[in-house]
C-alpha cells in the first residue's frame, strides 16, 4: 500500500481512492481488491474454459464450470463455424382432421418455413418469431432426438410438445370446421448448388426426414 | 529496479482504487446495449405474447419444466397469469428507457438485468446470439458506474455539486425506489420465488444502496464516502475488465473456430449464408454478393483474420482503432444484408468499449451540438428578442452551482498534486463539463441563440477545446480555473455558446470535456 502519504493529517479535501483512507478502511479496501480480483480472475477462466473446444482442463473440471456458467452465463460464439450451414432446412407439417360429415381427411403437406421465408423478404427489422422460433425449434428437436426419432430424456419430450404447438398454432384456420386430430411433421432437407464459380458438384436433390403422427 | 517496479505498483494501485476507468467507454456500453433492448421490445411488441407470455407455444407449462432443471431466474415463472405478463414487459421496458437515460442508474440496472434475464429465460429457444450478448452485458453491467457522463444522474449529481444532500442522492426518488424495490424483494424471498443465491444477490444490491445513499447524505465529504467510493471504483474496473475480455472471447471463439473449417479455408464460406432462407431479406442484394468468387473469398478470409487478430490488436492503439472501425462496417453490413439488425446493434455496443475516450468526447460534443441546434431553431422561431433576459448565465443560480463546482474540484486538486500528474486534475473539470455539453448545450444554449456575444465571451473558450482534443493537457488549464466558481460557470457559459454558435465545427470540440482514462476524480454519481 501507498505508503508516503500522509493520512488523516490534512484538512480539507481528501486524495481520491485507497490513499486518501486511514489504516483501518486500506485494510477493508485491500480485502476487497483481492477478492474482486479473484472473482474476475475465476469468472473470466471459467468462461473461456466454457467457450473453448473440449480440451484437458475442461474436461477435468466440466462439473465446475457448467455449475459456474449455467445457467446465466451460457454462450456460443460459433457463428457460422466451423463450417456455415450448408443447406436450407424447411419444416412441413399436414393433419388429419374429422371433417364436418364424420370423414376423416389428411390434408397435403404445408410448408412452415416457406411462410416464415416470405415474412423474412425485404423485412429489414424481421421479427424473432418468425427468424428463430421455428428454426430453433426443429434445431432442439433434431439435437435431442436420435436417428429413429426416440426422444432422450426430458429435453427430447419438451421439444416434441414445442415443435407440436408450433405447427398446431400455425394450422390454425386452415382445415376449415373440422376437428384437428393428428399431425405429422417433416423436415425437408436441401443442399445449396455449389457457387456458379466453383468446379464443385453438389446434390441439390430434396431429402425428407418424416417424424412420426403425434395425436393433437 | 524493486523501487521501479513498486512506484509502477503503487501508480496502478493508485488508478483501480482513484478512478473508475473508462467513463465514456462504460457510458457508451450502457446507452448501446440498452438502446438495443429498447427498440427490440418496441419491435417485438407485437409480438410479445407470442415471444414471451401467455400465447407462447413455448408454454408456461413448459418453460416451467426446462427452468425446473436448470434454476434460470425469471419472474415470468412467478405467475402464468396474462396481467403479471404485461406488468413484466413494461417494467423489461422501462428498464431499457432508464438504463438508456442513466436514470438513478444502480436501481435501472438491476432492473433492466431483472428484465433481460426474466424475457430470456421464459423462451430461451426463441433467441439468437444478439440476445447472448445482451444477456451477459446486462448482468456485467450492474456491476459498472457506467452512468459518470451522458446520464441523467450525472447531470443531477453536476447541478448539486457532486456527492452529498444536493448532488447524486439528491430527491426523493432514490429513497421512494428504493423501499418500493425492498418490498419487491421482502415479498419475493417470502413467497419463496427466489433461490438462495438470488435472494442474496439482489438483497446485498438493496443494502449497498441503502448503506450508500445514508452515507452519503450524513457525511458527504467524510472517510466512509471515500471508502464507499473506493470501492466502487474497484468493483466497476474489475467489471470494465471482465466485458473487455469478454468481447475478446466473443471475437476469438467465432475466428478461432472458423479457421477449423474447410468452407472458412477454401474461402468459399461467405457464400453460404448468402444462400439460407433464413438469412437472406435481400436475396437480389446476397445473390450479387455471392456471385462474385473473389469478392467472396476476400471477405470470408477478411472475416476470420479480423476477429482471430482483433484480441491481439489491443497492444497496439492505433491498429486497434483500425481494426474496431472494420468490425463495426462489418456488423453494419451484417445487419442489413443477413437480417440480423438486433445481433449487429449489440455487437456494436459491445465493440464500442474500446472506442478511444477523444473520438466519444467528439462523438458527445456532436451529439449536443446537434441536438442543442435543432432546439434553437424550434425555440428562435418568432420569439428572438424575449429570450434575451434568460440567456444570460444568472448570477445567483451560477454561482450557488459554482459553489458545487468548486467544492468538487477542491477534492480533485490534491490527488493531482500528489501523484505528480495534473490529469486527475483534469477530472472535475470533465465532469463539469460533459454537463455542458450535454445539458447547457440543449438547456441554456436554446434561449442563448439571439445572444451572439455569448459565444464569444470567455477568452478561456479556446482552453477546453484544445483540452478535448489533446487529452490529459487540459488538465493544467482546467485544474487552475476549476477550483473557482466563477471560472467554472464561465466554463458553462462558453459550453453553452459553443453549442449554438455558428455552424463551424469549432464550437463543437470545444462542449466536452478534457478527458483521458484519468477523468474522474470522485464521480458523485453511484
């Protein structure tokens, strides 16, 4: 601590910060600074231990760090890495509805994204409901699901009942008076064609994933 | 060399407890980040219920069960009612606006946290990473004094002269706030809606405050105020710290990531996003982009260069600013062209804590001048001659206020002396004088217009404007005249001419204050 300054001993106006304290206040004010560092030092390690690849340290400590950074502290900055997505990813959805005369009815397919796509156009403040709510939703859905759609754990049955009232909610209106009964969901999957510029061949062709009726 | 690196010890000792750092840098933070919130809200009003509350198809039932397993803080779960969902997004609302205006600005801050956090939370599968960054800037900034300049507060604690009675706790408000948010709180805790740690957190927040708010009123000017001080210094650096690293973390995760990718390698990744439905607002505007290969490749290896580099280029001020003023267009660009306008405003704030402290007190003094003319103009139509009597700098209010001034500054006189610097000194005068850039320039200056003589009246006009470009230098010129009233005001009144002088940008370097990272003495807002 400073120590050549006088403390106490001049009247008026005191110096700024720990030199214008008497002994007793520089200790508070001591305790303080090192504690303050210590929290910064070890929020700012846990962080950069949460946000770089899965390496010794994190994988030693993962039970630290997650305690530490969830849930306020979460984050993800791999924006458009390594790779950017490569394909464009449509959610479709078609029920089946008892009509009016007791029928049962299974209405075509319809497209979800392509509605939230033509919202999107020439929208230069476009609303997260239509750029995030669907597309994170199928993100959740694909990401807590394995191939033959089995959920795991809770976060798999969250996202189904999730994706469920997305679709139902935007089925709204749209199979007339009858009564909604089930709903079938797909993802329709299509590559990007290389750039004109590039040799690059790639699959355009559409790639469905069907996910099972689920009663409304 | 042990003497050497003592006296360097002891100078950074002497700046982490003396001073919060980076006024401006902090200010810029809160007005962008909430500034973000704010329109976001506004944009998403619409759409609120569906985003956040009772229309949700993320339902109440089901933000339940997620929050049940990883205890994320949201008031939206202390009640599924649609009422109690309003009142929240109202109060997410007003949390913006005053943490934007720097109103009572302890209190706006946990309040905007409150809010952030409580929307977030609630639907945390509706957000993007513009709501990450907001997310943990609103909780950073709590721990901040980001409201020294540009703020309400800062113009109240000004008019009072700093701390005490009449300065930053000055009103009623402050205390009304403050039980109002205890009885939040005491009714939280008792009802069981907060977890230990929370209830902790927020009930330390509360007593600080109280703890503050007494001192200052019983001994504006005793030891206990310093320590008080002191403190809040090391805490708002150490917060300074942690949102700078942060910043770097965001830039060397996205870069360092991205050189791991093929697309990213072979240059051809830009192309991409350019392609994605979700992406592309413009499709005529990204197809044109992505039709040039070379102009692609070029940004994608520009993209991952910059923020691989970006940490690195701290070391050095100048590629640094260089660097920041890229970022920024590129953010820009990012906005318009993948849609993304929320995402690239908060990054921009975000980018803006490393704004060298000069180009935000030219920044500010534009600002004011710009707003101060577009008052006059309003103000002058018709009525020149009327104005004429308030213009002037009023002799009793000017010098009860330079009383303040002088009392502010006498504080800020010796710590200059003491550490052989006048750019401590500096600090009263900055602080004075960011008023006058930012409250004379729109209040005084507006009736002043007729005035032309006001303008012209201090000699001493010349001194701050150079001070403002030059940095420290002006602490020796303001630190002399800061201690008396009467040059203090004079200060003011040349502020205030400055902002409606003539349309040459002269007048307008000269609204702002002297500043450095060593601009404030003993800031008296909290």
């Amino acid at each position: 601590m400073d120590s050549n300054d006088p403390e106490g001993t001049v009247p008026g106006p005191r110096p700024v910060g720990v030199a214008g304290l008497s002994t007793p206040y520089r200790v508070l004010v001591a305790l303080a600074l090192g504690a303050v560092a210590v929290a910064a030092c070890w929020h700012l390690a846990l962080v950069f231990l949460h946000v770089a690849p899965s390496n010794t340290l994190s994988k030693r400590h993962a039970r630290t760090i997650d305690d530490w950074i969830y849930p306020e502290f979460e984050q993800n900055w791999k924006l458009f890495a390594p790779n950017p997505l490569q394909q464009n990813v449509a959610v479709q959805v078609r029920a089946q509805v008892r009509d009016g005369a007791g029928g049962l009815v299974t209405t075509g397919w319809r497209d979800l994204t392509a509605q939230d796509t033509d919202a999107i156009r020439h929208n230069p403040l476009p609303s997260h409901t239509r750029q995030n709510e669907l597309r994170r939703a199928w993100d959740f859905y694909t990401s807590s699901h394995d191939e033959e759609e089995k959920a795991n754990g809770e976060r798999g049955a969250l996202s189904e009942a999730y994706l469920q009232r997305i679709a139902v909610r935007r089925l709204a209106g749209t199979y007339g008076g009858g009564d909604l009964l089930r709903i079938q969901l797909r993802g329709a999957t299509t590559a990007l064609p290389a750039p004109a510029w590039s040799t690059e061949q790639t699959d355009t062709a559409t790639y469905y994933r069907e996910l099972p009726w689920w009663t409304v | 060399m042990v003497d050497r690196v003592r006296a360097a010890a002891g100078r950074a000792l002497a700046r982490v407890t003396g001073q919060a750092l980076g006024a401006y840098q902090s200010a810029v933070l809160r007005i962008g980040v909430a500034g973000t919130w704010l329109l976001f809200l506004l944009r998403e009003f619409p759409h609120r219920r569906e985003l956040y509350g009772p229309e949700s198809p993320w339902g109440w039932d089901l933000g339940r069960r997620l929050i049940d397993t990883n205890d994320a803080f949201t008031v939206l779960m202390w009640s599924d009612s649609a009422v109690w969902f309003e009142i929240s997004y109202a109060l997410a609302l007003a949390g913006g606006l005053l943490l934007l205006l720097g109103w009572r600005t302890r209190a706006a801050s946990v309040l905007f946290m409150v809010g952030v956090l409580s929307l977030q939370n609630r639907s945390v599968f509706m957000g993007d990473g513009g709501d990450n960054v907001i997310h943990l800037m609103a909780v950073y900034l709590v721990f901040t004094r980001c409201a020294q300049v540009w703020s309400l507060d800062a113009r109240r604690a000004r008019r009072g002269g700093g701390p005490g009675p009449g300065g930053s706790t000055d009103g009623a408000a402050g205390p009304v706030l403050w039980a109002v948010l205890g009885l939040v709180l005491a009714y939280a805790a008792v009802a069981g809606h907060l977890s230990a740690g929370w209830a902790a957190a927020f009930g330390a927040l509360w007593a600080v405050q109280g703890l503050w708010w007494a001192v200052d009123r019983s001994d504006p000017q005793g030891e206990a105020r310093a320590a008080l001080d002191t403190l809040a210094n090391i805490v708002h650096n150490a917060a300074l710290l942690v949102i700078m690293a942060e910043v770097c973390l965001i830039y060397a995760t996205a870069g360092w990531y991205k050189v791991q990718g093929s697309r990213w390698q072979d240059g051809t990744a830009l192309y991409y996003p350019l392609g994605l439905d979700y992406f592309t607002p413009w499709p005529d505007l990204s197809g044109l982009l992505a039709g040039s290969g070379t102009l692609v490749m070029l940004l994608s290896y520009g993209t991952v260069v910059v923020q691989v580099a970006f940490p690195f280029t701290l070391l050095n001020r100048r590629v640094k600013n260089v660097l920041l003023a890229v970022m920024m267009l590129e953010h820009a660009g990012i906005a318009v062209l993948l849609g993304l306008p929320f995402f690239s405003m908060a990054m921009i704030a975000a980018d803006a804590v490393f704004l060298p402290t000069g180009f935000l007190v030219r920044a500010g003094g534009w600002a004011a001048a710009s707003a101060a003319r577009l008052r006059l103009r309003r103000r002058s139509q018709g009525k020149a001659g009327a104005e004429a009597g308030p213009t002037l700098p009023q002799p009793g209010a000017g010098s009860a206020r330079a009383a303040g001034a002088g009392r502010e500054a006498c504080v800020v006189a010796v710590p200059g002396a003491g550490a052989g610097g006048a750019g401590p000194a500096g600090g009263g005068r900055a602080e004075g004088e960011a008023g006058a850039g930012w409250e004379v320039g729109s209040a005084e200056a507006a009736g002043a217009g007729p005035q032309a003589g006001v303008g012209a009246v201090p000699g001493a006009g010349a001194e701050p404007g150079a001070g403002a470009g030059a940095g420290a230098g002006a602490g020796a010129g303001a630190g002399a005249g800061a201690g008396h009233g009467p040059d203090a005001e004079v200060g003011r009144a040349d502020g205030a001419g400055a902002a409606h002088g003539p349309d040459d940008g002269a007048g307008e370097v000269r609204v702002p204050p002297p500043a450095g990272p060593v601009d404030q003495a003993r800031p008296a807002t909290s």
